[in-house]
C-alpha cells in the first residue's frame, strides 16, 4: 500500500520534514536486520485523535530491544511523547505510526554492540490493511509452506526487522496464489499466526487461540485487546495447540493485528471456515472493537491516549 507523506517525521530527539528524514547506506541495520519497531494507530475520537494502547506498544518496543540487546537511549515518556507530537505535527485525525529503533551508521560487522542506537517515528494515513472488502466479507487465508520461526532460533517474541522476512515469504506465496493472506504453522505443524497478525477459532461459542510461548507468535496487543472484549462478552477464551483441521473444522475463525484489525476468515485453503461468513461471535468483538478505539466504550476508555 503507497504511503502518503505527512509534514513531520520525529527523529533522534527533533521533528525534521518528511523529505529529511533519511540514513546513509551503509546503517547497520540495512545490513543485518538488528532494528526493532511497533505498528501503532491513532483514532478520531469525539476530543480529537487518540492513539491505541500507546504505553503497551512503547513497552513492548522497549522490551524487543532489550531482548536483541539493543540499549534505547529513550525513556518509556519519552517515546510515548515523540509518538504524540508527531501525531500532532501530521494535523490528521486517523494514521498508522512506525516508531523505530535501529543501530546507525559508523559501523560495520555481526558484532552490533558498537553502534550507535537511533530512533525515529512516522505516521501516515493507512486504511485496512486486509481491505475494507475483507473486514466486511471475510479473506481467504493460505496455509504456508514456510515454517514459523522457531524460537530456539531467534527470540520470536521480538518484534524485529529481520525476523520480517519469515512473514514476508509467506505473504508473498499467498499473494502469488490468490490468496489474501497466509497463516504459518510451526515446523512441527502447529499454528502459529498470520504474516502480521494473531489468529483466534470460535468452536462451540468457545475463542481459541495458539499457546504463544509453545508457537513462537508475537503476543499482539490487539489479541491481548481481544481477549479482554471477548470476555467481557461472556465467552471464554483459553491458548491451545492447534492444528491446521482445527482451522478448517472451526465454527468461525478471525485474524487480529493493528494493520488489520479484526478481520474473519471466510475460507482456509479453499475449504468453507463455518458458513463460509463472518459469524455472529467475529461480528460481536469487531462491533465492541471498533467503539472502543474510537472512545465510545467507556469501558475501554484507559486504552487511548489522546494527542491534543
């Protein structure tokens, strides 16, 4: 999806314009992937815009940078402030923010504890990321034939560049074959999650969702959202291992992200999930999910961080 610029971009400590906010070719983590970073959205509320669960992304940002033992020479407020301000400075009431952590230029080699850390936010206008047409009908999902990371491999709970990759092949081969998405499976065959996404089953008015620390998924903070709406509803929710029937018997299936939001599954490698529809539970958490993002659950107003 293009993006469309904004006027500010904060970078190391200062909003430079958009057009300025460049590195040099040699940036470490151009080389080797040692960069981490979130995927936050700003909604318009009636007291303006608000973004989602700020402290929660900023908190994990940090906490994949410790993991890749990248040392943020930025505090939590300090975060949580440049994401505001660059909000503010791009005068839109709805965008997708990008906050960055990367090692700069300077140095070379595998060896990244040399280097000097840089960070930066940007913030554009990004509609649905799986399309308005697939909130509403549902997408057609592909099975991957590219593995989840193992997380004896690489520490999967970072939310990494590098790791991106993983996601992107299986992006790719879904793309390729007419599918709208893809969902990766662990090497021995367990569910995982979506390219960019955490993925939940509805069985018997039951949610179902993969056991992240068995799978290697990212703990998303829109499934942790989730979690909380859909029992508030009065449905239980619990971590499973699951298997790729277990997809393709599922009553409904849904994926959630902050790109895609809540978006249903209408069918898994060609096979109907449920009525081939979104179902009643799938269409209960988006319509709670929507009024909270918005501020018009007082329920969930503790989630928003308003800009101005």
């Amino acid at each position: 999806m293009p993006i469309t610029p904004t006027p500010k971009i904060w970078m190391d400590g200062e909003l430079v314009d958009w057009g300025s906010a460049t590195v040099h070719v040699l940036t470490h983590s151009l080389h080797y992937g040692t960069a981490v970073f979130e995927g936050i959205r700003a909604y318009p509320t009636a007291s303006g815009p608000a973004v989602f669960r700020l402290r929660d992304h900023v908190q994990r940002l940090l906490r994949s940078a410790h993991l890749l033992a990248i040392e943020v020479p930025y505090s939590e407020d300090e975060l949580v402030e440049a994401v505001k301000s660059t909000v503010a400075a791009s005068g839109l009431d709805a965008c997708y923010i990008r906050p960055l952590v990367y090692l700069g230029y300077g140095e070379m080699g595998l060896n990244p504890l040399a280097c000097t850390v840089r960070a930066c936010v940007a913030v554009w206008p990004w509609g649905a990321y799986l399309g308005e047409e697939g909130i509403e009908h549902g997408i057609r999902l592909k099975t991957s034939s590219w593995a989840r990371i193992d997380p004896r491999t690489l520490p999967s709970a970072a939310k990494a560049t590098g790791m991106y990759i993983n996601s992107s092949l299986a992006k790719v081969e879904a793309v390729r074959a007419g599918y709208d998405e893809a969902v990766l499976c662990t090497a021995d065959g367990y569910l995982a999650e979506g390219t960019g996404e955490n993925i939940f089953l509805v069985r018997s008015n039951e949610l179902l969702t993969p056991a992240v620390s068995a799978v290697g998924a990212l703990e998303g903070i829109t499934a942790r959202s989730v979690v909380t709406i859909a029992r508030d509803l009065g449905y239980e929710v619990r971590e499973a291992l699951l298997r790729r029937s277990d997809l393709y018997l599922a009553d409904e299936a849904f994926l959630t992200g902050t790109a895609a939001e809540v978006v249903p599954v209408a069918s898994a490698d060609d096979r109907a999930v449920g009525t081939g529809r979104p179902g009643p539970v799938t269409r209960a958490v988006q319509e709670v999910f929507r009024s909270a993002v918005r501020g018009e659950a007082d329920r969930y107003k503790d989630w928003l961080d308003h800009v101005r």
